[in-house]
C-alpha cells in the first residue's frame, strides 16, 4: 500500500484514517480502535501523517513518530473549509489530509513532554491564580452584607480581614466568623500552593539559558519566559520574527479591497495565556519607560503619545515576541542600552 499523505481524525477510542496516494487518490479509508492504531501503522511504510490540533495530538504525533513516520498537526479552523458534505469522521480525515497537502498551509508547532510539563505548571498557577480571585470577590462581596466594606486590593484583603475578624464592635456573629476565619485559611492555602507553583517555574527558568537570555528584554520576566519557552518549541517553525507575531495573535486584521486598505485591532490568534503575558509585561515596561531616554524607550512613549497606551503596549508586546524570535533563531544575546534621566 503505497500510501504518501494519511489523515487521522483523532478521538478517544475510535480513529478514521484517510490515505491518499503521491497522486492524491484516496486508497485508503478506515475505521480503527485504539489499541488497533499503533499495530496498523506500525506495519505501515513510513508516510507523512497528519492530524487535527487537540488535546491528545501531541503525544499521539510522539508515538506515531517513534514509529518511523512524519508528523504535522494542523488547526481545525484550516481543515473546516475543506469538509465536503456532512459532518462525520470520515469526511474530518479527509478534509484533513486535504488542508495539510496545500502548499502554503501553516502548522501548529510540536511539543516534547519537557515542554508539556512547564505548560502543565503554568496551566495548574493559572487556574489557582483565577480561583484566587474568585474567593477574594466573594469575601468582599459576603462582608459588604454586613456593612464592612473592603477594598478590592488582595495585599488589602490579606491584611484587613484578620483585623476584621478580631473587632468584636461589628455585626459579625460566631458563626459569621468561622465562615469568615475558613475563607482566610483558604486564601492562604492558595497562596502557598501559587508561591509553589511559581518557584518551580523560577528552577527552570534558572536552569534554562534560552529563559535568561530573552528574560533580559524589557517586560519579559519568568512566567513570559518559561511559557514562551514551552509554546513555541522549535523557533525554526516561524520563518521570521512577524511570523512569530502573527502566531500570538499579535498583527492587526485586515479588511482590505483594491486599493482601499482597513487595519482593524489584533487578530488574537494563537495562545491566549501566552499573549496576555506578553501584553502585561509591556504595560509593566511603559510605566517606566518615561524614565529612560534610550531609543527603544523614546519610540514607545513617542507611539504613546500619538496612539495611546493600550496600543502602546501590543505594539511593545509585538516588538518583544519579534526580539525574542531573534534572540532564539540567531542565538545571539539581548544588547540592553538603557539610560535613564539623570535626576
């Protein structure tokens, strides 16, 4: 079976398998359990196979590599044009194997288990961060019924709900104070467990040379550095730094015709966690822009002025996943020429 091209609709116990020959034609058309997957290819000559982005396609793209085969993982918002008729698995393969044959198709970026481990830690801190929140909304929002109000400040919270706890002239009855005292222990135990999860990231990024480098650009700290780290892989997938860009989310939409062109806001494309920390940490880096005088500080408060600081910070964040894509692909170090207003 000379198969070039097969597409795998990808499941939890049933797989469609879609295998076109060097000619396009399809010679192959199958239904697969999961335990018959691995065995099938494995008896299979080596061909290139592709598959839908998905929770399960990256180890999936591991083991069927291991087997001798190429793998390339495509973005289902790319194979759905290419779905003819009705939906079902069989005709998901084939427009699958249809969109990864075009030739300026763009693919999703591999990942090692090393890499799914940082972005499990930064999955695992972000959900403790939002949950966090949520318990910190909840208690301002239970006292205020009691007439104490908090501010929204969680270094506020942490300091001001003990001493709230201790003041015997408010409403509060011995009941409402246990309620309260086990929402603090909570919030503490939340806090441990974020500190932990934070200094794990600080490990790797102390034992990662890629992480320092590109952690010496301006607004681009651990978390930027460790998750940029575990999403982009090989920095040989992105054919330059606006491709890196566009990767994130980062460029503007166009709805452009003739010779009318219309620049509309950021796609928003791509890994969301991963863009918002970009963006963040150029907020963080505009704030003190205004206390430098080197060049790259003078341009972001010059587009400031002219735009605003909301685009401010995504035409910062766009620079620095450019600069990052630099660092990696040439492998050169970060040059900072900062100089600050003498005082």
């Amino acid at each position: 079976m000379n198969i070039k091209t097969l597409g795998i609709d990808l499941a939890k116990n049933t797989f469609q398998l879609h295998g076109v020959n060097a000619q396009g034609e399809a010679i192959l058309k199958k239904k697969l359990s999961r335990e018959a997957l691995l065995p099938f290819l494995a008896n299979l000559p080596a061909c290139m196979i592709i598959v839908e982005a998905c929770s399960s396609a990256q180890y999936w793209c591991r083991q069927f590599e291991r087997l001798g085969h190429q793998t390339k993982i495509i973005s289902p918002q790319f194979v759905k044009p290419f779905v003819k008729y009705h939906k079902n698995d069989a005709n998901d393969a084939a427009g699958i194997v249809e969109a990864g044959t075009r030739p300026s198709m763009n693919f999703v970026p591999k990942k090692s288990v090393e890499q799914q481990d940082i972005q499990c830690l930064h999955r695992i801190r972000y959900r403790l961060v939002k949950q966090r929140t949520a318990l910190i909304n909840q208690i301002r929002g239970l006292l205020s019924e009691y007439g104490i109000i908090m501010p929204k400040y969680i270094t506020t919270v942490r300091k001001k709900l003990p001493e709230v706890l201790e003041n015997a002239e408010n409403e509060l009855t011995d009941l409402g104070r246990e309620i309260f005292f086990d929402l603090y222990q909570q919030l503490v135990e939340l806090d441990k467990k974020i500190e932990e999860y934070e200094n794990r990231l600080k490990r790797l990024y102390s034992q990662s040379e890629a992480c320092q480098r590109i952690g010496q650009i301006e607004g681009i700290g651990v978390l930027t550095a460790t998750a940029m780290l575990a999403t982009i892989g090989d920095i040989r997938v992105f054919k330059n730094g606006r491709h890196l860009a566009a990767f994130l989310g980062l460029i503007p939409r166009q709805h452009s015709s003739g010779n009318k062109q219309q620049l509309l806001s950021i796609s928003k494309r791509g890994d969301v966690y991963l863009r918002m920390l970009l963006v963040h940490g150029a907020r963080s880096a505009l704030r003190v822009a205004g206390k430098k005088i080197d060049e790259k500080s003078r341009w972001i408060m010059d587009l400031k002025a002219r735009c605003g600081e909301n685009k401010a910070c995504v035409a910062l964040a766009n620079k620095n996943a450019r600069t990052i894509w630099a660092l990696l692909a040439r492998d050169k170090p970060y040059q900072r020429n900062i100089k600050y207003i003498s005082q």
